[in-house]
C-alpha cells in the first residue's frame, strides 16, 4: 500500500539481489551464518555501492525514475536481520513494524515452505529435508532434522526476538508499529494515519478489500490458520517469549506515540 504514496519511491519488489549481489553480504561469502548484518558490516563501499543501485532501481508509483535525492521505500523480510546495518547507512531511516499474530504467520510460513516458492538457499550446506526457504536466521544449524512446524517456530522466534532488540535500540521517533489485524479491519484510516506521521500525502482510496500481496500463495483468510491448529499449538511455546516481547514492545511503542501526539 505504501508504495503508492505520491512522494515515495522503491524498487518494485523485495530487494533480495540487490543487497546480496553486494561484495560480502551474501551468506555463502560469511560461512553461511545467516542474514544478520549489523553496523560492522558497513564499509564507505558498500554504503555507496547500496546507495547507488537502490537510487538506480527506484521507481515512484507512476514508474518515474528520480531526480535528486528522494524517499526510498525498501520491503524485504530479511531485512528484520538487519536494523542496525540499514540504520549505520541511512541514519534517517524511520523504521515500520508490522506485527501479526504468530499462529497466522506460522501456517503462512509453512504454507511457504511446503509450496516450493520461496527457496531463497536450495543448497543450504549440511540443511537436510525441505529446501532452506524464507530468510536465514543465527543458529539454523540446530534445526537440522526438525519437524517443518518446529523449524519455522524457531525461526519466527529467532527473527522476531533480534527484531524487537535492534528496534529498542532505535531513537522512538524514527519507528512506527501497526498490527495487521488493524490493517486489516481499518485499512483506509490506518494507512492514513501512518502516511501522515511519515509526512507523506495520501490520495487514494483503498477499498474494503486490501489488494493481495505478490507472494500470496492461497487467498488470506482469518482463520485459515486453523487448518494447521495442531500443529501450531505443539510448537507454540517455542514462539511465546518472543511474542511476549514483540506485544510488549508494541504497547510502549504505542504509548510514546500517544504522549507525543498529546505534546504537540
């Protein structure tokens, strides 16, 4: 949706490639750790070389190419691994959270895995059973062997726990959170909410029907979870700490909006 804010611009699509095409960011180049890219990894190479290449990609939602400097939108769900990498390069970037239940990302993501789709590390070395899919995460060395529902309980967890570290560590002014169940519900007033505390204009409507993602596999459904209830319910305790921390991570995020929308 955001994308098509008049006065931003992005790539396009999820900027897998661009990231990992830059010298020494690709896991086969880092003994196959994972994503994870922090500040360390930022060098005035690959700040330029990153720069660069999102500035040459960059379209606004009318297909324009940019002139100057502009806004960039970027979407990739690896990037959950990378906060403080994105925040050492662009020091201004605001950062925006959007949190789903986790029963329904756990049947999305195994939905994910079982399709074929999305195998980012077909030949992941010493992975065994479905082909590596989704973003890598630390320690996927110890799910070798794991039932799917298990794999991606740990790295749903995994993810979310290094997410909501790096966003705390994060001025609160530069990060908005939105649910996807408010999203869901209230599309058209949220997006304008939240295209309104980023400056930015909002001039078209949304409909009550939000537009499906590129990489739906099945049409959403709010309780399509369910079909892999058991599932989910085995593994849930592997993802509640880390659910616990995102919920209390977004009430304070939420409190500190409030505050300062009643400063102003």
């Amino acid at each position: 949706m955001l994308e098509q804010a008049p006065e931003l611009f992005t790539t396009g699509q999820e900027s897998h490639y661009l990231i990992e095409d830059i010298p020494g960011l690709a896991p086969p180049e880092r003994g196959w750790s994972s994503n994870r890219l922090t500040a360390a990894d930022v060098t005035p190479e690959r700040r330029q070389l990153i720069s660069s290449e999102f500035h040459r990609q960059a379209r606004d939602r009318d297909g324009r190419r940019p002139s100057g400097a502009v806004r960039i939108l970027e979407k990739t769900p690896k990037n959950a691994l990378r906060v403080p990498f994105f925040d050492a390069i662009w020091p201004d970037a605001t950062f925006v959270y959007l949190y789903r239940e986790p029963r329904e990302t756990l049947a999305s993501m195994m939905e994910a895995w079982a399709s074929g789709a999305f195998r980012t590390y077909p030949d992941l070395p010493g992975w065994t059973g479905y082909p590596w899919s989704l973003l890598l995460v630390p320690g996927w060395r110890r799910l070798v062997g794991l039932p799917l529902p298990e794999i991606v309980a740990h790295q749903w967890a995994a993810t979310t726990e290094i997410l909501v570290r790096d966003l705390e560590a994060i001025p609160k002014e530069r990060i908005r959170v939105i649910t996807y169940d408010a999203l869901r519900q209230s599309p058209q007033p949220l997006v304008e909410r939240l295209a309104n505390s980023l400056d930015l204009r909002w001039d078209r409507p949304i409909g009550p029907d939000l537009p499906l993602s590129k990489t739906t596999v099945s049409r959403p459904r709010p309780d399509k979870w369910r079909r892999l209830e058991a599932a989910i319910d085995s593994v849930y305790p592997i993802v509640s700490t880390a659910d616990c921390l995102a919920r209390e991570f977004l009430t304070e995020a939420n409190c500190e909006a409030e505050s300062a929308a009643r400063r102003q």
